[in-house]
C-alpha cells in the first residue's frame, strides 16, 4: 500500500528532477540576492545618506556665500551633468571617438563589460550599436566557448600527464609505456578522469594571479590604491562593468602604447579566464543542487527507494560520492563503455548525457574536453549520427550537436 500510494504520488508530481533542480536554484538565487542587498544596504546606505547631507550644506553655503539663487544653481549643476555623460570633464582627458577610444568602446561592447563612460550621442549611431551588439556579442560568446574549450584540453592533458608520472613512480605503469591506443589496456588507467574541483582551483589560482598581476599595472600607471584596482580588475574581468573605475582615460601616459596593450591583454586574458572560472563554478553549484533534491527524493519504502537509486544518474557528483566509490575495483570498470557504463565507476565527472540533456553548452565543453582528452579518445563523430546542417560545424554548438547524436540511440 505503501509502494502504491507513493508511486501514485509520483504520477501525479508535476515536478521532474530537472524542473525541481531549477525551481531550488530560482529559491537560491532570490534568497542570495536577498542577502545581498539586505548586507550592502547596511554597508552603503549610511554612507549615501552623510554624503547627501554634506552635498546639501555645501550648495546652501555656496549659494549665500556668492549671492546665487539656489534654482539657479541647480540649473547649472543640471547642465554639467549633462556634459559629464557626454564624456566632458574639467580635466583633459583623451579623445573618446577617436580610432583608439572607438577601439576601445566596442571592445567593451561585444564583450559585455559596458561601462558607460561612452555612448553613441547620434541616431544613426545608436541605430548602428544595435546592429553591430548583436553579431559582436554573438562572436564573442562563441570565442569564449572555444577559448573554454581549448584551455580544459590544454588543462587535462597536463593533469593527464602528471597522473602518468605517478604511476610510473609507483611502479603501476611499465617505463616504456606511451599514450595512444594502448591506454585502454592499462587497467590503472580506464576510467581515469581529471576532477572537475581540480580544473577549478587551477583556474582559480590562474584568475587570482592574473587580477594581482593587472592590479600592480593599474596601480603604478593610474595611481589607484591596490584595493580599487583589485576591484576594478573583477568588475572589468566578470563582465560587470560599472563604470566607476575606468581604465586608460587619462589625456597622455608614460609609455602609452606598452600600456594601452598591456591594458588590452589584461582584459581579455581575464575575461577568458573568469568565464572558464563560472562555468566550472557553475558545475559545482548543479551538484550541490542534485545533492539537495536528492536528500528530499521519496523514501517511504524500500522498493521505492532501490528502485530510484537504479534510475538515478549514473555518474552525478554528490558530496562525499568519492569516498564512497573509493573502494570499487578498476577492473570491473573496464568491462564497460567507456562513454557509458564505465562512467558509473567514476566518481569524478559529470555524464555527458546528463549536460546534453539539459542544453548546458558550457557544461557540455568542460565534460567533453575532461573526458576525451584526458584519456586519449579520438574527437571525431561517430559514423553512425544523424546528418544535420550544423553536424560539420566547429565550436560549443557543434559540440553539442554531435554528442546528442552519439548518445540518441542508447537513450
């Protein structure tokens, strides 16, 4: 009675696990930002409102000082606001549409940061910002795809090479052995893949070490405190682009053209890198999820439960799944596919048919380049897909279309 009543339950849930997934991260998200704004009203508002009170006193007394009349006043302060987002400041700065500063604005354009300190004043040129924004913004996602994708080859090929070393220094892996074809007859081996928490503390240290490194620069050259320059370097690199802080706007620098390409490479090495650094982040925070929905799964009866447990995601991560799967045999994990049963084995990555299926395409390149390239599989299509206009392309939507080929016949 017990089995049937839960079972009728499930029938009528109109929740799956992916529509529970999305519904707890909405719940997480609001209560973060909740959070959020509850922590830096405490710690601005205070500021803000003293602010405002000095703004107050200083226009009466210069108001009665110089016998101006207080509308008066405002109109003009008015007036120089207006010429301040126009891009006009007391003190010289560069030219904002000159070729360099032009260069500069639609950089900040396709990749997101916009920082606001210059905007398209005409028609045609807003007109022309939309059109451009659309194709440029598409491109650029497309290059942090690949940029993605080549820097979890480049990431799992060198885990991959140090794993090797250690098991030839433990005597698990013969001297003379090569990577190639052979890796699938070495048992130590089959199955092995590189930790998606490994792949995210490299990139961290990588995003650390390079925001430092462009803080120093941004320090020296603008002469911003450390703190604003650490700052600025994860609002310009996460794509959040205040505004406040604003690099090379200054009339002349010593050295400007070493600058203003240094000042470049900072930029796109960190955005590349912070956007690496978010979607691996972003694979944690769906375990953590998976983990949740499954403490809340239906345990009112032990069939039920042994039955959920043998439906259930083959090679999803939970808290603590590493140490459970410790102690299964490498041997039995060789009697499987590599792509499919043997991944129940490992208790490092996420299934590829997992990713698909919920339409991650950063997802699906970080699971893609863990596991092909970690253990040697060639990247090529199986021969047997499905044809489609999209099946001979490259990047994260080829990637994507060629492992729902690959896959759709097992489901």
């Amino acid at each position: 009675a017990a089995g049937g009543s839960c079972r009728r339950r499930r029938r009528l849930a109109p929740l799956n696990e992916d529509n529970g997934r999305f519904l707890l991260l909405a719940a997480l998200i609001a209560a973060y930002l909740s959070a959020g704004a509850t922590v830096f009203s405490a710690l601005e508002s205070p500021s803000e409102a003293e602010a405002q009170l000095r703004w107050n006193r200083t226009l009466h007394n210069f108001s009665r000082i110089f016998n101006i009349s207080l509308p008066e006043l405002r109109a003009f302060l008015r007036s120089y606001e207006a010429a301040m987002a126009a891009g006009i400041r007391v003190d010289a700065l560069r030219p904002r549409w000159d070729f360099p500063g032009a260069f500069y604005f639609v950089g900040t354009v396709v990749s997101t940061i916009g920082f606001g300190m210059t905007t398209p004043a005409t028609v045609a040129g807003k007109v022309f910002l939309i059109v451009y924004g659309l194709f440029g913004c598409a491109g650029t996602i497309l290059f942090f795809n690949l940029f993605l994708e080549r820097i979890i080859s480049l990431l799992a090929f060198i885990m991959k090479a140090c794993h090797e070393r250690q098991l030839r220094r433990s005597g698990l892996l013969p001297p003379n052995f090569r990577r190639g074809p052979a890796v699938a007859g070495v048992g130590s081996l089959v199955g092995w893949k590189p930790s998606v928490y490994h792949v995210m503390l490299i990139l961290g240290i990588f995003a650390i070490t390079l925001s430092c490194c462009a803080s120093a620069m941004y320090t020296v050259v603008e002469g911003w405190n450390y703190v604003d320059s650490l700052y600025y370097c994860f609002v310009t690199f996460s794509t959040i682009g205040f505004g406040d802080l604003v690099s090379s706007q200054n009339a002349a620098y010593q050295n400007q053209g070493l600058y203003r390409f240094g000042n470049f490479i900072f930029i796109l090495m960190g955005v590349c890198c912070i956007y690496s650094l978010f979607n691996v982040i972003s694979i944690v925070i769906k375990q953590v999820l998976n983990w949740v929905l499954k403490k809340f799964e239906c345990r009112c009866c032990p069939k039920c439960h042994k039955s959920s447990a043998r439906l259930g995601r083959r090679n999803a991560i939970t808290p603590g799944a590493r140490l459970r799967r410790h102690n299964i045999s490498m041997d039995a994990d060789g009697q499987y596919d590599s792509d499919t049963e043997g991944r129940r084995l490992s208790g490092e990555m996420i299934s590829m048919r997992e990713l698909t299926a919920s339409s991650k395409v950063s997802l699906a390149i970080l699971q893609k380049q863990l596991s092909e390239t970690a253990n040697g599989y060639p990247r090529n299509v199986c021969i047997n897909t499905r044809q489609n206009g999209f099946s001979a392309g490259v990047g994260a939507l080829a990637i994507m279309n060629n492992r729902l080929a690959e896959t759709s016949d097992s489901r």
